[in-house]
C-alpha cells in the first residue's frame, strides 16, 4: 500500500520527463524530450524507459494483451510504421516513436477515445493518429496562423474513411478564452492530450493549465519540445527565449511541472489547498 506520496527523480538526456499524477501519488522524472502527465483515480506508476524490465511497461503490455487474448486479428501497425509511412517529423526529428510505442499501447484499442493535438498545422500527426487508434470517437487538432482546412484535407487523405471523426480548431494555445469556448464544444473532454504547439514555455504552461481538468481518468496529457526551457538566449517561432537550467517560470515550463512535487506533499507543510496551476 502507498502510504505517503513517493517522488524520484532522475535525469537521461534522450529520454522523456513522465509525470503520472493521481490521487495516490506523483512522480516526476526531468529530461530532454517530453512531459507525459497521467491522470488516474486508481494507480499511478512511473515509466522509465531506459530500464528494461520496468515493471509499469509489463503492467501496460498484460492490459494491453489481456484485451485482445482470443481475437483473432490482423497484425496491427506499429506507431514507428505509421510514423515512417506519414512522414511526421515526430520520428525523423525526436524520435518520439520510443516513448509513444510503449506510452500509448494501453490506448489504442478503447473503443471511442478521443485526442487532442495541439500543433497540427500540416495535418500528418492527426492522420497517424487516426491510422494508429483502433476506435477512435475523435481525433482533433490545434491549429495557429495556417490553412486549418488544408491540413484537415492532409489528415483525411492518409485514413479517408476516418475524415468525420476529425476536427482542427484554428486559435492560440495561450488564448484562454478560445480554449475555453473549445473546452464548451467538447464536454466530455479527451482521453490524450499533446502539445506540440509554439514549443514556448509560458504557451505550455497556460495550455496545461486550463486542458488539463479536461483530461479523462486514466488519460495522458503530454508536452513534447520541453528543451526550449533550457535556452536562455534564443527564440522559437519569434517567441524570445529567457529560459535556463533552474530559471523560474513562466520562462522555463519545466521548473513548474518540477513544482507539483511540493503539492503532492502539500500536507507535509500544513497547505492543504496548495497549487502552483491555480487549480
């Protein structure tokens, strides 16, 4: 039994920073790559995948195998497949496909789930996506200062009999109100969330903030390109970056994930109702 909350943190340059957060515990791993937030009301664990006999990779893979135990199915496409075939620089630049292949197994055969990409200006991720997801009830993207239909066309090209389950919202990530009006159009919220946006950090942080609480039981909220937290001279996208090692936000997102550690243990220094996302 997790009788008190447990936090490790350890650092690989090439891998993911995961945050699983429930109500039992949160651990919070910094690193180069991504922030992938879990919400579960059940069971939190911590994925590392430099460590091969991890014990939440075999926790996922049992699920995912118990599921489709006595079907007889065609072999799926694996996400590094379906990352070659789509072009998404999200293989021939990051090489996400290691982290999201293990991460997103457990996901892809809920029947209706819905996801949500923040940055999908060329289309090529929301159609992977739809050709990845077995059942999916939506996939939809974020578009900003591009041709939002023209990257739905993309999207529809690569998996034509999907196209009405797809859906691009032309508006700011950091806009409060547009993420509002587009939370209103989606109540039942989303089972995976990925900010692939500006890549700038107070853009992440004020996303997680208002799409997190939208976030199913159970799901994922991932933020990838988190390496703009560590520039501390440069810009993104014309947005200037005034990050750092150790720089504290806005200007470096990663310093307030690192945060949630303290309200995890919030009770530990009589604050019962401390936040650092203000909710």
């Amino acid at each position: 039994a997790v009788l008190a909350p447990l936090v490790r943190f350890t650092e690989h340059l090439f891998e993911p920073a995961v945050v699983h957060w429930c109500v039992a515990a949160m651990r919070l791993v910094p690193c180069m790559c991504f922030i992938i937030a879990m919400s579960n009301e059940a069971f939190c664990a911590l994925v590392d995948d430099s460590v091969k006999d991890d014990k939440t990779t075999m926790i996922q893979t049992a699920l995912h195998m118990e599921g489709s135990q006595g079907k007889q199915q065609k072999r799926l496409k694996s996400i590094t497949e379906i990352f070659l075939e789509t072009q998404t620089d999200k293989l021939w630049r990051h090489g996400y496909q290691r982290y999201y292949e293990t991460q997103l197994a457990p996901y892809r055969e809920i029947d209706g789930l819905r996801i949500l990409e923040i940055g999908a200006e060329s289309g090529i991720s929301l159609g992977a996506w739809l050709q990845y997801f077995t059942k999916p009830a939506a996939v939809q993207g974020v578009a900003y200062r591009v041709d939002a239909d023209a990257a739905k066309r993309t999207a529809c090209n690569l998996m034509p009999d999907q196209c009405e389950k797809l859906a691009i919202y032309s508006l700011d990530q950091s806009d409060k109100v547009a993420l509002a009006a587009m939370k209103a159009k989606n109540p039942e919220g989303w089972d995976i969330v990925i900010d692939d946006g500006s890549h700038y950090a107070p853009h992440q942080i004020i996303s997680f903030q208002n799409l997190w609480p939208k976030v199913r039981p159970g799901g994922l909220y991932v933020v990838e390109d988190i390496e703009s937290s560590y520039v501390d001279n440069g810009q993104i996208y014309g947005y200037p970056l005034e990050g750092g090692i150790g720089h504290p936000p806005p200007s470096n997102a990663v310093e307030q994930f690192k945060r949630l550690a303290d309200v995890v243990s919030r009770k530990h220094f009589g604050q019962p109702q401390f936040t650092v996302f203000e909710g």
